[in-house]
C-alpha cells in the first residue's frame, strides 16, 4: 500500500500484526458517512467542482450498498476500514483519488469513531430509559410491600420495597447524565485537523461539522488527534452502568436464597443443576456481577495506554477501541435482558414479614419515640440497646415484651409505645422527603415519572437532529 519513499512492501506477518479491520469494520457506514460530508464540504469551498462531487459521492453509495449487501469483502493488505473504501471507491470512480484531499487518515478515524459512538450511546439510553420506566413501574406496584433495610448485610430498618426499587432509578438515572456528559463529549467534528497541525488548503471546518450534525468543530488539531478523553468518558459511564447493575444483581441474588427467601426470580432467567434437580440458579444475575470486571478492566486499560504517549497521535491508540467496543457490547447485553427479568421479578411479602418479626428492626423506631418525650438520642440509644440485651438473654423479641416489662426497662414508656410495633407504622412515619414512608415514595415516583419524560424529550430531539446527518 505505502510506496513513496518505502523500497519494500509490508512483510505479510507485518500487515497481520498491525491491521485493524477486526475492530473498524463495523464503522463503515459512518466512515463513509464522514466521507460524504467531506466531499461536499470540498466542493463548497471549490477544491472539487460540483460534478466531481457528486460522482465521488455517487461512488461512496455503491460502496456502502456494496457492504451492506456483503459483496465487499475488505482485505487485510489495506490495513482498515478507511484505505479499503477508498480503495474500492477508486476503483470504481478514479475521481476517488481526490477524496483524501485535505484529511489525514488521524482526523478521519476520530470522526468516523465518534459518529459510531454517537449512534451507539443514543441506543443504549433507549435501553436504559426503558430500564428506568420497569424501575418505576416496580416500584408503584410494590409500593407497601414492606421488606428489610439492610446495612453491613444486617437486618437495620423496615422499608417500602418501592423505596428500594426508588434507590436504583436515581443510580441508573444518574448513569443516564453521565450518558449525555459522554455523548456532550463526543459530539465535536475532528474532521479538518489533518494528521495534527490543520491543513494549508482553504478547508471550513464548520460547514462538515453541520453537515455531520456535531454541535461544534473541534479546538485544537494537536489535541483533536491526540486525545481520548471522550472515549474515557464513555468507559466512565459504562463502568458506572455496569457496577450499578452487578450491586443491584448481589443482592437479587441473596434475596432469593433459601436462607432469606423473599424474592422470587422467574424460572425463565434463571436455569437448574446438572446434578441436583431442587436447584434454581440465578445465573442471569451472576453473569452480570461477572461480567462487570471486565468492563472495569477496559477502561482501566485505555487509562495504562494513554498515561505513556506523547503528543500527539501514536500507533497505540489504534487499540482504544478494542476494550470499548467490548464494553459496550457488554452493558448492552446486560440491559436487554435485565429489564424483563426485573417485569417478572416478584416478593413473597408474608415471607419478608416474618424476617422483620423475628428481629429488632424497630428499635430505631423507640429510640425516637422517647426523643420526643425529651429523652436526649444518646440516652434514648442506650435504654434502647438495654432493652434489646434484655430480649436476646430471654429469647424475645420486642413485640413479646408486656407492658410491664417495658415500663421496668424503660421507665419513660406508656401504653403507646405498644402501638409503635407496627411495620405498616413503622414506614409510614418515615414521610420526609425522600424516605421511605408511602406518601414520600409516591411523590419519589411521581417526580421519577416526569423526570423520565424530559428525559425521553429530550432524547428524541437529539435523534431528530442528528438523523438530518445520516446520508
């Protein structure tokens, strides 16, 4: 391919070991996507006249239906995508030679990735939005279901299911911002930087951009080429995503244990033992948890490279895209089939009472009633703690204590502190904004719900612009 000043072609073992159409190919449409706003650019500022446009334009069709009906089979010899549709295009239109006028393959490859990732973030926030509306959707429907709160893995306070449902739509939501501060990064044309210092000829950087339906060319040429912050922040969000989701599967995955019990996982997504036939393995959920490291592992791989290279462009950036791609592949598999296992994803609520029952999750609950009899929290905490001593060295729990014996531990209590030992109580007295009492998880869905429309507004006027730059 390269001649020139070379007196040797590449050695075969040489064009194996440094191609990278296992990675590109499947950003040719947006390379030639890219190429197309390229040419019209060229022939705006009169560098190509209009016929000539319009045939290399013409030919740059051919070749992206030629791809799409898999009658193009690129060849390792060319290296990447980018040589191989110029190669083909030239063959079939010789005007094709004057394609590359102005642009270095450096410029093109951050444009043709950044189109491609454009196309696939918007994708997966459709998924994600539709992850968000089953969370909403759980947690309306299991509004006063009351299950355990946990810390350290110990039985703490009672809590609206709702609620908890509520905790991973403002986890997955956020990962949602940091979806847009990602696609925000993205969305800058490198097209015109050249292969790091800009070009001599008469090129309008703005006029690709629009075409391309960037929000602005990008600033710097040394840095436009050099750069892979906006990929870090698509492994950002993807690692945020992904760990998000292999939380939410750890404790999907207790929960349904013999030993806790309460949450029933639907047959269908999880499967049996080759051996023991009682056997009912989450393993949708496991693979999710294990899946997770290795989208840790990619962006903490672009991090390694990228700490050693100068400025600007050097040969190991070719692989920034091998980790990603993964990663997204990843956590896009990990939304399609999480969200339906969530739909069908159900608590035994009489089996999450009896847990709460035979405990002292309502101690926090008399802690607070004696504060409001003018007990300072400290000596409030410590009673409390007494009466809980009391209880484990006699084998109860608080709702088997007499009036009597609470009047003899705790001096301050009346006949309504009976009235405290109530898990329906218990949660809804927990009304302030953002609890977990019934009336603040309602108002927790309600703003959910409206704070998934803007969301959903907004993701369709971008589709809209952005669909004007599909050629």
């Amino acid at each position: 391919m390269w001649k020139g000043r070379f007196e040797e072609e590449p050695a075969l073992m040489v064009q194996q070991f440094t191609q990278s159409l296992d990675l590109d190919w499947r950003m040719a449409e947006h390379d030639i996507r890219g190429s197309i706003a390229h040419v019209r650019m060229l022939a705006k500022v009169g560098l190509l006249q209009e016929q000539e446009a319009e045939k290399i334009e013409e030919g740059l069709r051919r070749v992206r239906d030629e791809i799409a009906e898999g009658r193009f089979v690129p060849s390792e010899a060319l290296e990447d995508v980018h040589m191989n549709v110029e190669s083909r295009l030239t063959e079939l239109e010789p005007l094709g030679a004057k394609l590359h006028t102005a642009r270095s393959r450096n410029d093109q490859t951050a444009t043709t990735v950044r189109l491609f990732l454009r196309d696939r973030l918007i994708a997966l926030e459709l998924s994600l939005l539709t992850l968000l509306e089953v969370l909403l959707n759980r947690a309306e429907a299991q509004l006063r279901v009351i299950v355990s709160g946990y810390t350290h893995l110990q039985q703490a306070q009672p809590i609206s299911m709702g609620h908890y449902w509520m905790a991973w739509f403002e986890a997955f939501a956020r990962d949602c911002d940091r979806l847009n501060f990602a696609l925000s990064a993205t969305n800058e044309c490198p097209l015109g930087a050249g292969a790091l210092a800009g070009s001599t000829l008469p090129i309008d950087r703005q006029i690709t951009s629009e075409l391309l339906g960037f929000d602005c060319p990008t600033r710097n040429s040394l840095d436009t080429v050099g750069q892979r912050d906006y990929m870090a922040d698509v492994h950002h969000f993807a690692s945020m995503l992904a760990l998000h989701t292999s939380r939410l599967a750890e404790d999907l995955i207790i929960w349904s244990s013999q030993e806790f019990g309460w949450l029933k996982l639907p047959d269908s997504f999880c499967t049996g033992s080759s051996m023991m036939p009682q056997k009912k393995n989450p393993d949708v959920l496991e693979l999710i948890r294990g899946k997770t490291g290795q989208v840790l592992g990619h962006f903490m791989d672009l991090l390694i490279t990228l700490k050693g290279l100068p400025m600007t462009y050097d040969r190991d950036l070719q692989e920034d895209k091998r980790g990603l791609w993964a990663s997204l592949d990843t956590v896009e598999a990990i939304l399609t089939v999480l969200s339906p296992m969530l739909t069908r994803t159900e608590v035994d609520a009489e089996a999450a009472r009896a847990g709460l029952e035979k405990g002292f999750a309502l101690a926090t609950d008399v802690a607070e009633h004696l504060v409001l009899k003018g007990v300072p929290f400290r000596d409030a905490h410590w009673k409390v703690g007494q009466l809980v001593k009391y209880c484990l060295h006699q084998d109860k729990y608080l709702k088997d204590l007499s009036l009597d014996e609470w009047r003899e531990l705790i001096p301050e209590s009346g006949p309504e502190v009976l009235e405290l030992l109530s898990l329906e109580a218990s949660v809804e007295r927990r009304n302030t904004y953002g609890g977990t009492g019934f009336e603040a998880v309602k108002l927790q869905i309600t703003e959910g719900r409206e704070r998934l429309a803007r969301m959903k507004l907004s993701l369709e006027k971008r589709r809209k612009k952005w669909d004007k730059s599909h050629f």
